[in-house]
C-alpha cells in the first residue's frame, strides 16, 4: 500500500478546506437570494380549526402579511401572538412552500357562563375566561351566586383556592355530560344550591359535599326518570341520604 506523503495530506487538507468553504458560500448565496426573490413571497395564509374566531382576527394576530418573504416570518412569534387570544387553546403555524402559510388552531370551547352584576362571563371547562358579554347565551347553563372580581378575558378564575368547591361541581357535571342539561345553577348559598334542569326539572341539590357522588348519582336519576318516563317536577337531595323525586300530578295525569 502506497504511503501518502506529508505534502500529498497537506494538499488533501487544502482541497477539503477549499470544497468547505465554496459549499458554504453556495448555501450564503441561495439563502441571500431566497430572501430577496418574489418566488418565496407568501400568496396565501389558509387558517383551519377556527369556529369562533374570524379568519382574518387570526391572521392579524399572528403578524404574518401577505406579500412577505416567507424564510423570514417567524413562526414562534405569530403562535406568541396567536395564544394571547383567549380562545385559542393550541396553535401550529406551518410553511407550504413556496408561497403559503398554514395556521392550524384548536378553540377553546365554551362550557358555562357566570352571572357577575350586568354581565356574562363565559369560561370553559379549564376555567379560562373566554368572553365577558351584556347578553345571555341561552345555549348555556347559567351560574349564579360565583363572584368574579377585577378579571379579564384570559384569566383563569380556577386558580383561585376560594371557589374550589364550585370548580369541582363544573368540572365533574361536565365530564359526566351532566352540565349541559341544566339551565341554571344557583350557588348564592353553597349549602344550599339549587338547579333547574332544561327539561323545567327543580333540584334541590343542597350542600357542595361529595358533590361527585351526588351528580353521578342524579344523573342516574335522571337517566331513569327519561327511560321510565316519569313526570318528574322535582327532585329533593337535600333531605337526607335518598333522594326524593317529587311527581309532577299534571303531567302524571
């Protein structure tokens, strides 16, 4: 086998440095002329996932332009932007080259709005404020007797240790589909809360103790009162361990 001589590897070494260094300056070139060519020019921003929140709000917030080079939109500050808006729980931005952008967002989703003096606050079921509005949704259960002071859109009202009870009620009646069929929930007196159903169905729910048991346990209350089809008018779990179901005679008759 040949033996490489001290000048031959010398030689070798210039070559590769040379070879490094004209690639690199190739890369610097293609770059430079990337940014400046009206090929990368973004044409189209397409949003997806959005329900709640117009296209256009999406766009602005994300601070991505139509006509910008698309190397140079930076896509961790357009998702900074984009998660300041409460409704956005998620958000993935994405370039389609040569020209397009893709904004990919999951809404946070209303699940229960809170009465607070002449307004609604409205939260979903992480406890996000999502919107404060002067009118009623009537697609929601309605929360009364909660005090939210000195909060905005954005704020998380869970995080405060005084209203731990009434979290529990939330999150719970949520997770067994049991929030969306009441119409109002007063909790102005938490040991004595009370719900009317969608159905007109009263409960007198009484005090917030092992609230888990008690809306599994009205949830099935309720699943047999619409399997039996009972004329239900109200049902009394304030009275001992057994709940009462109180007959509703019109309907009965």
């Amino acid at each position: 086998m040949k033996k490489i001589s001290r000048v031959e590897r010398k030689m070798r070494r210039r070559r590769f440095f040379f070879r490094f260094v004209l690639l690199i300056s190739l890369i610097l070139l293609v770059f430079a002329l990337a940014l400046n060519s009206d090929f990368f020019v973004i044409d189209n921003i397409k949003v997806i996932g959005n329900n709640k929140i117009p296209k256009d709000n999406i766009i602005s917030a994300s601070s991505i332009n139509i006509g910008e080079n698309i190397f140079k939109v930076s896509t961790k500050s357009g998702k900074r932007g984009l998660m300041n808006l409460p409704y956005i729980k998620e958000v993935k931005i994405k370039r389609k080259f040569p020209k397009g952008i893709i904004i990919d967002i999951i809404e946070r989703k209303e699940i229960i709005q809170i009465k607070e003096i002449s307004s609604f606050i409205l939260l979903d079921i992480e406890g996000y404020i999502l919107d404060i509005v002067d009118i009623q949704n009537e697609k929601l259960p309605l929360l009364l007797g909660v005090k939210i002071e000195d909060k905005k859109p954005g704020d998380n009202i869970f995080l405060e240790s005084e209203i731990k009870d009434n979290i529990e009620f939330i999150s719970e009646g949520h997770a067994i589909g049991l929030l969306p069929k009441m119409k109002e929930i007063n909790m102005v007196d938490n040991n004595n809360v009370n719900i009317r159903l969608i159905d007109g169905i009263s409960v007198a729910f009484g005090t917030l103790d092992n609230v888990k048991y008690k809306l599994n346990y009205l949830n099935e209350i309720l699943k047999n009162i619409e399997k039996d089809q009972i004329p239900c008018k109200m049902i009394l779990m304030d009275r001992g361990d057994n709940p009462i179901v109180v007959l509703d005679e019109e309907g009965e008759g």
